[in-house]
C-alpha cells in the first residue's frame, strides 16, 4: 500500500505565504547524532572575531551591528552581535541585561526609517557559533508579508537601491550612536551634486560677511 501524502499545514493557506501552485511536504530524513559542528564554532575560525570594526555600521565596547553583505530586499536587515566569543545561552548577567536594552535601541532604530512598519527580532543560531541576533524590517503597507514569512520575502524581493540602503545604514547608525558607541555607516556620496555648475561656490561667493 503506498504512503498517503502528508497533509500541508495550515500556513500554506495564510495570505503571507509566499508561495502558490501545488506542493507536498519533503520527507523527514533521518536525525543526525552527534550534529556536525556550526561555522566558527572555534574562536580561531569565527568570522565574528576575526572581522574588524568597520565591517560594522555601528559598534561600541561590547556590542557591534552589522549590515548584509548586499542591499537587502527589505528596507532594513541588520545583525546585533557581542564583541565576545559566545551563544546566547553563554552570555554572563551584564550582556544578558545589555541585549535586551541592545535589542530594544536597534527595533527603535530601524523603525524610525519612513518606510518601516514594524521590525522582526530573530535569533536561530544554527549556522554560525557567535550569537548574532537578526533585525528584519516589514515594509510600510505590506500587509502581504507579515508574521514568519518574512526572511523569505527578504530572499523573494528585489534588492533595494545602493544609495538607499546606505543612507538608511546611516542613519540607524547615527540613531545608535545618539546613545553612545560610534556610527561607522557613512551617507552615500551626493552624486547629483558632480556636475561642474554646482561645485564649490567661489571663494567671494562664501564671504557672506
Ligand atoms: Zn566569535
């Protein structure tokens, strides 16, 4: 007798599900015992602690934020790491306490950019060792893509433009940085501002007085 598929789960149904057509669950394969170890697992080899403070947007002496590599899709992605080598559950009182006051100042942040309606917290952890916590903004407006879903329509969307993904690393860098730490997130260089009618004013141009 032939195995009945499994049944889809209910998610498939939800309007943020970002996908249509016909599926049918994968397989369970088998559990793994022992897991293989994650990406930087030992401190020699952890991109975290070998990356130097400006591939930051924003650091001060124990904590630092991180953009992705590439324009996101979203408005918004950022990662909140420890400056130390630790996991989550490793993190002693005072970085315990200053995560959730760390979490708190990049959600505000990030939410204070135009186009973001609300800010996703995650933290998964099975990738890499060095506890990183993602920041994920929901566009304004884009009911679509509430709730769980929201990862995939990062991956789903199309980039957002250079010049706005530096301008908002900027500014929640400079937001961060109203409560200490220092912005390393530069604005984008003003380009319209090349041709050769709006350079520099002359000098007598600046003698206003
Ligand atoms: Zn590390």
């Amino acid at each position: 007798m032939a195995d009945s598929p499994t049944p889809l789960p209910a998610f498939t149904t939800w309007p943020s599900f970002p996908f249509e057509g016909t599926f049918s669950v994968k397989a369970l394969e088998e559990p793994v015992d022992p897991e293989p170890t994650r990406k930087g697992e030992d401190i020699a080899d952890c991109a975290a602690c070998q990356a130097p403070d400006d591939a930051y947007i924003w650091v001060n002496e124990r904590w630092r934020v991180r953009a992705t590599e590439k324009p996101p899709g979203l408005p918004m992605v950022l990662l909140l790491e420890p400056r130390t080598h630790l996991d989550l559950g490793d993190l002693p009182n005072l970085l315990a306490a200053e995560l959730g006051v760390m979490t708190v100042r990049v959600e505000r942040a990030i939410r204070s950019l135009d186009n973001v309606a609300r800010v996703h917290v995650n933290r998964w952890g099975d990738g890499t060792a060095h506890m990183h916590m993602w920041f994920m903004a929901r566009p304004r407006g884009a009911l679509q893509m509430r709730g769980t879903f929201l990862p995939m329509w990062d991956d789903i969307l199309p980039p957002i433009s250079e010049a706005q993904w530096k301008e908002s690393l900027a500014m929640v860098a400079a937001w961060l940085a109203e409560f200490g730490g220092t912005a390393l997130a530069q604005p984008p260089r003003i380009d319209w501002q090349a041709p050769a009618k709006l350079s520099e004013p002359a000098p007598a141009e600046l003698a206003v007085e």
